[in-house]
C-alpha cells in the first residue's frame, strides 16, 4: 500500500471513528443540547486523533453484500448461543454438585484482520461460561468453566468455530 493509501485509509477510519463515538454519545446522553454536543464533538475528535487507524467495528469490515448477510446471521448465531449458554450455565449453577471443570484451553482462528480477531475474542467473552484471556496473533487463551477438551483442534471447533465462519466472510 502506497503513503497516499495508507494516510487515506487512516483518515477514513479517523471519520468513522470519530462518527460511532459521537453518535453513541448523542445515544448515551439523551439531548441535543449545544453544550453537550460540543463536548461530545471534542472528546469524540480526541479519540479519533489518538487512534488513527481506528477503533470501530466497521473498521476492516468488508464492503460487500456476502459481508453484510454474514452479519446478519453472525448477530442471530451470536445471540442464540448467549441464551444457549445461559441456561447452560444456569444448569450447572442450580446442580447440586455443580459440576464444573474449569481450566484455561489454546484455541486457534483463521481470521487475518485485526478487528475480526478483537470481534472473535469478545464474543467468546460475552458468551457466559466462556472468558478470552489473552488474544497473541492466531493463538487464544481461553477460560472454560466446562472445559470439554483440552486439544486445540477440538476446543476451536467447540469455541471458535461458529463465530468464525461469519467473521472470516464480515473481516476476512
């Protein structure tokens, strides 16, 4: 990639950035008021300046209709998996001799971006029972309440797996 092409990238990603947070800030304070608006447009510019090869979601996100259906999907695989795991782990809370086996496993992802492996990671957190630790290029450490295997490949499918295959088409 040319310098032309690299500060052009990093400027559009500055601007969508910039947009998402001061949204979520209209979003998040309830009011048009000038005041907050302008201090909302500040610290909004402030984050953006200070990360300029951006932060959003939509930074890396493919531009492309297979992109946006995979989100779709990703988003309703994603929330029949939180309640899938929910009554899971509430099971296994309300069991009398909570059989938990807890333990940390290494799963491995295919996802080259950056912003995909940061969606994989907290959506693995966010699923009760699961918890990303640490995120070191393809390689994740993951705590398991019930750790099922402790091999790589077995433990991807389990954990990884699902997610991935809607992040690899969203992020490539």
């Amino acid at each position: 990639m040319e310098t032309s092409d690299k500060a052009e990238s990093g400027a559009h990603n500055q601007v969508i950035l910039f947009t998402t947070l001061f949204l979520f800030w209209i979003m998040l304070n309830g009011t048009l008021a000038a005041d907050t608006l302008l201090i909302g447009a500040l610290a909004s510019l402030s984050i953006a300046l200070l990360l300029p090869n951006g932060l959003s979601f939509f930074t890396e996100l493919q531009d492309t209709p297979q992109a946006l259906v995979a989100g779709v999907r990703y988003y309703g695989y994603f929330f029949k998996e939180l309640v899938r795991s929910n009554i899971k782990l509430t099971a296994i809370v309300l069991t009398r001799d909570l059989p938990i086996q807890p333990g940390i496993v290494k799963v491995r992802t295919k996802l080259k971006s950056r912003m995909g492996r940061l969606m994989l990671a907290n959506s693995i957190t966010l699923t009760p029972g699961t918890l990303t630790v640490e995120l070191d290029g393809e390689w994740l450490y993951v705590h398991w309440v019930t750790v099922e295997s402790t091999d790589i490949d077995a433990a991807t499918a389990k954990i990884v797996s699902g997610f991935e295959r809607y992040l690899e088409v969203m992020y490539g």
